[in-house]
C-alpha cells in the first residue's frame, strides 16, 4: 500500500504492483472457469427439470421457460456484452457478468416459487451474455497471436464444449445424490473463487479510445436478438405456421434489419458492418452458426435416447456420454497441431467430416441399441468432430481484427453458437416430435431422434461445402 501512496514522481511502472500482470496461463485459466460456467448451465438443468416440477409445481410450459429463460437471455444481449467489454474493460465486464451469474445462481437454487426460478435462470442469462465475450477476449489478449494463441483457444474451445458435455453428468450426479436446487448452487463457491482470482490477478484491458455506448444500437439488437430466440422457442410447442411463433419470429427480423440501419448510419456503431467484408469474420461465423446447429442438439437428443428408449437413469445416461465428453477436449487439444501442419480451414473441414460420420452413425439408431455402438461410438465422433472443428473456427473469427473490435467479435462467434444451437434444438425438437406423432413407444421415440440426427447429418454436409468454399486457406493462427 505504501508503494501506492508513494511520492508523485515516483515511475508509474514501479507502483504497479506485480500481481496486476498475470502469467499467460493464469489469465487462460481464469477466463477458460468463467466459460465453463456459463456453457454447463445451457444444459445442466435438464436432469433436473422433473424434479424441479414436482418440487416447485412447474407446468409442461414453465419447464420449457427454464431452460428458454436462460438462453433467450443469453443470447440477446451477447453483442452487448462484447461491446461493453471493448469499451469498459474486459475485467470488469468479467466481474459484473460472472457477479450477476453467481448471485442468480444463488437466488435460482433457493426459488420457493416458479417464477422465482425462471426470473433467476433470465439473470444468469444476462451475466452469461455479459461474461462469455469477455472469456474468448481475456484468452487472445493474453497470448500472442499464433500458434500459441491457436492452443489457448483450443483450451478455451475444450472447457466451453466440455461444460457443455459435461452437464448432463454433473446435473445427474447432484440430482440423484443431493436435490435439483444443487444443479444451480454448485455455481456458488466455484462463482466466488473464480470473482476472487479474477479480481486479484487478471490485468484490466479495454480498447474503446474513449468511445460511448451505442444504446439505440444495443437496445435494437439485444430486443431483435431476444425476439428472434423467443419465436424460436415458441415452435416446438406452437409450430412453425401458429401466430404465437410468426409475431415475434416477423418482430425480431424487423427488430433487426432496423438495428442494420441503425449501425449503417451511426458515428460509432455497435457493430461496424464493415466486420463483415472480413472474410474470416463473416465466414467463420456462419461456419459456426451451421455447427452450432447440429451439435447442440446432439446431448439433448442423446439423453432423451437413452433415458426414453434404453431406460437409463440421469446418472448412467450422464455417465454414459463421458467419453464423447472426453473425446471433445481431445479434438480440441490436438485441432492446434493440425492447424500448423495444414491449416484452420482444413482442420475445421476435417473435423466437422468427422462428426457428420458420427451423426450419420446415430442416425441409424434402434429402439434395443447397445451401449458400445449406439452410444459409445457414434458420440465418440461427434464430439472428436466438433473439437477438431471449433477451435479452427474460434481462431479465425478472433485473427486479424483491430484490438477494439476484439470483444464484438468474441461476442458475435458466441453469439453465432448459441443462436444456431437454439434455432436448430427448434428445428429438430420440431421434426422428431412430428415423427414421433401421438405415439409414446421406443420404437417411435427412436424414429423421431433418428430423424433428428439425419437432419444434422445434412446441416453438416452444407457446413463442409461452405467452410472448403469460404474460410480462409490460412491465418497467422494456422501456421
């Protein structure tokens, strides 16, 4: 403290204490917990949403706002989070997202009520949207751009989608061990011990040059966005063709080519369109929005299979789908390797070719499948799949952009992820459940999630084409 108080002439470097500037790693770790948070609470609730009817009174729709609450949230106000982080520091946007995500966290665990949860499971969508950008930005600040930030991201791209994979697991062993509250308070002490490293060692770093907020910008596109998402969730239990889905689908796309007026006209937008005449921008995004798609789906479907078809418990379907957990960080670890030997558009198309083999796999599933090649194998490749693809995407969408684009455009892959995963969940949720029909068999149920999984399957295949045609053949990130 006396070094802070010490004379006026005294160097600015000396009073700056040395914890201020963290090893590369530590800032990787940090950001790479905060990741891991917010993508396990995408899919940790839906072990526990029976048990949250019985215990809470939650009707078929407010099961559905559980898990909708969150990723409405989530998604519509993930620009806004990146731009915050840009211009008010990545640090703090870290703290106030992953403070706002805790607390919810808090609050959701001791809900008494219904809407108590649901109104909690919305807040942490909003620190999630908060904090997410600020996780992928932390990671390529820290490390230099090359092959040292290629395995940074691919650290990063392996906790998010291993969070991801791993909720199924954690929500089955906490529900059958202590209560459907802990799938929520788990995020408590792992919160406070993440919000005190954080705040102890993570140097600040903004690149706003003093800019302001771009409000009627952000207000534009968080409402678009979160109409957008809200329509999307509104067709699995509406349909496609019901008002209930067209209103607020026709709202957001009017929400949002006013948002790009907006942006076209404003002094300091807050997304410069001219992100997209970035060719690894644009295409690594839409890249991302197709994988998102398929692969999101592929837990919730794999769950519903094993659970409905093979009568599993929550426990063992989780423990069942530990090794295509496992499988994604391999991919993830070994995508950087690749990447300097042939580059990120190669690796991105080698690895979602992979996971559309697995999808392809699954597609032919039955209702008395066993274990090794029902579950074990075809999960295995799908998930080896997205790992090898995602961090070449990751890479990049982040190579090549100036230093106060760097959260918009961690916020916009984010962003690309989430939205595709929610309109494709919608999509296939849709054409299972019409495959499926009136009928509650095994043998049905299988129909419906085969067809899912065919579904993915061509998502993929457009994937593959768009990624050989349009990313770019090499990045610095790549070699």
């Amino acid at each position: 403290m006396a070094l802070m108080l010490g004379a006026p002439d005294t160097p600015r470097t000396a009073r700056t204490p040395r914890r201020r500037t963290p090893p590369p790693w530590l800032a990787v770790a940090l950001a790479c917990l905060g990741q891991f948070l917010v993508v396990l609470d995408i899919s940790v609730v839906n072990v526990a949403l029976p048990s949250m009817r019985t215990g809470l009174g939650l009707g078929e729709q407010g099961l559905q706002w559980v898990v909708n609450a969150y990723a409405i949230a989530f998604a519509g106000f993930m620009l806004l989070g990146g731009r915050a982080g840009d211009l008010y520091g990545r640090k703090r946007m870290f703290l106030v997202g992953l403070g706002l995500f805790t607390l919810a966290s808090l609050a959701g665990g001791l809900a008494q009520e219904g809407w108590q949860l649901l109104l909690a499971r919305a807040v942490q969508g909003l620190g999630a949207a908060v904090l997410a950008p600020s996780t992928l930005t932390i990671v390529t600040s820290a490390v230099p751009e090359g092959p040292a930030r290629a395995r940074a991201i691919a650290t990063w791209t392996a906790v998010g989608a291993g969070g991801g994979a791993a909720g199924g697991f954690v929500g089955g062993v906490l529900v059958e061990t202590l209560s459907w509250r802990w799938v929520l308070l788990i995020n408590v002490p792992i919160g406070v011990l993440v919000l005190a490293g954080a705040a102890w060692w993570l140097a600040e770093g903004r690149a706003g040059d003093g800019r302001r907020l771009d409000l009627p910008g952000a207000v534009l596109v968080t409402a678009g966005l979160a109409t957008l998402a809200f329509g999307i969730s509104q067709t699995e239990a509406e349909g496609w063709t019901a008002p209930p889905t067209l209103v607020p689908l026709g709202a957001g796309l009017a929400l949002v080519a006013l948002f790009l007026l907006v942006e076209a006209r404003a002094k300091a937008p807050l997304m410069p369109l001219g992100l997209f005449r970035v060719r690894a921008v644009s295409s690594a995004n839409a890249a991302m929005f197709l994988s998102g798609a398929a692969m999101f789906c592929m837990w919730f479907f794999m769950t519903l299979y094993a659970q409905n078809v093979l009568d599993y418990t929550p426990f063992q379907a989780g423990f069942a789908l530990v090794p295509s957990s496992l499988a994604v960080i391999v991919g993830s670890k070994v995508a950087p390797r690749l990447m300097r030997a042939a580059g990120a558009r190669a690796v991105a198309v080698l690895g979602t070719l992979v996971a559309l083999t697995g999808f392809a796999w699954q597609s032919t599933m039955t209702a008395d499948g066993a274990y090794l090649t029902a579950i074990l194998v075809p999960g295995v490749l799908m998930m080896l799949g997205a790992g090898l693809a995602g961090t070449p995407l990751a890479a990049l969408a982040t190579s090549g952009t100036a230093p106060e684009e760097a959260g918009l455009v961690s916020g916009l892959i984010n962003t690309s992820r989430t939205m595709g995963g929610s309109l494709g969940l919608a999509v296939l949720s849709t054409l299972a459940a019409a495959r499926t029909g009136d009928r509650a068999t095994p043998e049905a149920l299988t129909e419906g999630y085969a067809l899912a999984f065919r579904t993915g399957t061509a998502i993929l295949a457009v994937g593959v084409v768009l990624m050989w045609f349009w990313l770019p053949r090499r990045t610095a990130a790549g070699h």
